[in-house]
C-alpha cells in the first residue's frame, strides 16, 4: 500500500497537486470478524458493517466492506497520519471522499479509483484554497485559487499546472498588479497583458513569464515603447515616443538605444546614426 503524497512547487508559486490515496490491503492482521448489520444484499453479494480492523500494514478501517473487501462508507487512517473519510469501491476511493494529509492538506471532492477525479476542493495548511478539476489526481481543467497572501488565479490547470488562459490578481509585495492573458507550464507564455499597481502597462508576448517579443509598454509618465523585448527589456527593433513629440526609431539593447537608429526632437528635426548604450555615437 504505497502512498503518493500531495506535493506543490517549490517556488511557491503554483501548488500543484497529486491527489492520492493508498488502496486498502486485502488481509487484516486479525480475522476481520462479521458481527455487525446487513446494509445491502443482492443475490450473490452482501454488504456489511464491522468493527474496527488493523491490516498488516498499520492501516485501520472502520466502515462497509463487501467480499472482505472495505466496500460503501468508511474511514481509513493511514500509519503516517493521514485519514480518508467517504465512498470505497473495493478497497479504492470511489465516489465521493475528504482524505487529510498528515501535512495538513485536505481535499474534499470525487474519487475515482483512488486518485481526486471531478470537481474537488484542496485547502493547503499554508492557507491556500484550490477550488476547480482534477483528473487523475492532478489539477486539470478550469479553476479558481486563492493563494494564502490573497492572490487570485482564475483560468486553466494541465496536469497539474496552470495552462492555457487565465488572469492572476496579485497581492502581498505586488498588491494591485494584474495579468490576463496565456499561460505555459505555470508561466506567462504567449499572448498577455501585465498592468502594475503604478500604471505602467505591457501587452505583448511573453515567454517564461518575462516579456519577451513583440510587445507595446507604456509608463506612468506618458512615454511609449513599442518593439521587440527579450528577457524583460527592450531589445530588437522598436520605437520610443514621449508626450512632448520626441520619438527614437531604431536598435534597443538591455532597455538602451544601441545601434543604428533616428531620433526627432519636439520641434521635428531629424537626426539619423549609431548609439552606445543609451548615447549617440556618431
């Protein structure tokens, strides 16, 4: 009776989790005496209701059982702590069931043999809350979760990660921060559009949850970049505009003007040359 316990990421930033529970063992270290009601017959089968049973692996159960089977209602708890309390199907969580991680996880929701399967909700003990899909034990499909320091997430899981299209509200040290667009692999990637809490706005691609491509970033004091980025800063082709009319056409590298490019001043001269990091060069 192995076990596969909940497990998250180490970052912190997704809780990613294996829903799982170990399948009852057949034999009870005593005789698993038959001394309790009748719940349900059928012609060749009957369900039953017993006394407490240890298996042979520290496992105890207390619940229905059908062909020496745990079968119907139960509790299991486990040798590490952890406890399974609802539906078992031969020995496996089937239907619907609250299993408690000795880490103080808890999920509550469908089973299908014996892995969290539909629609189920996973309180971590850190204060985080899962509510959404699981197949197979992992989070897949659309869901909401609420982070312990009050991040919302909202969008699509794939085994296990977010995936697909979602929107993060960001609290703690970026209180107020919003992102809407594609995930990969529990990062930004893809089509999205990052607003901070101080104005500043991206839309663009992302690769990695850095902005990465072609992208249009605006600052709180009006100016405007719109070109390529790569790793979170301007690099490639792209042009810089200010409010006052003054705009830089040309080479960007780590955020700079570097390389050939024009620049035209608020009263409309043109200039036309190279940059070094920022300056004009010739």
């Amino acid at each position: 009776c192995s076990r596969a316990p909940f497990y998250r990421d180490d970052d912190g930033g997704s809780q990613a989790a294996m829903i799982c529970r170990p399948a009852a063992c057949k034999r009870c270290v005593n005789d698993c005496g038959k001394d309790v009601e009748v719940v349900h017959e059928s012609p060749t089968q009957v369900r039953e209701s017993r006394k407490e049973q240890t298996f042979e692996n520290g496992m105890k159960y207390v619940g229905q059982w059908l062909d020496d089977m745990p079968d119907g209602e139960g509790l299991q708890v486990f040798p590490d702590g952890g406890k399974y309390m609802g539906e078992l199907r031969m020995g496996k969580a089937e239907g619907r069931g609250t299993f408690e991680h000795p880490n103080g996880d808890v999920y509550v929701g469908p089973w299908v043999d014996d892995l969290a399967d539909g629609e189920g909700t996973c309180m971590y003990a850190d204060g985080s809350v899962y509510r959404g899909e699981w197949i197979r034990g992992r989070q897949h499909g659309q869901a909401a979760m609420t982070f312990a320091d009050g991040t919302k997430f909202v969008g699509q899981y794939r085994d296990g990660v977010k995936h697909g299209f979602g929107t993060f509200h960001f609290a703690g040290k970026t209180d107020g921060c919003i992102y809407e667009g594609e995930f990969k692999n529990d990062g930004f990637s893809g089509k999205g559009v990052y607003v901070w809490e101080d104005g500043r706005r991206y839309e663009g691609q992302w690769r990695d949850s850095a902005m990465d491509g072609y992208g249009v970033y605006t600052f709180p004091d009006g100016r405007s970049y719109t070109g390529q980025h790569l790793d979170d800063k301007r690099d490639g082709e792209g042009v810089l505009q200010w409010q006052d009319g003054r705009m830089y056409k040309g080479q960007f590298r780590n955020n700079l003007q570097h390389g050939t490019g024009s620049y035209r001043d608020a009263a409309g001269r043109l200039t036309k040359g190279e940059w070094r990091n920022g300056k004009r060069a010739s």
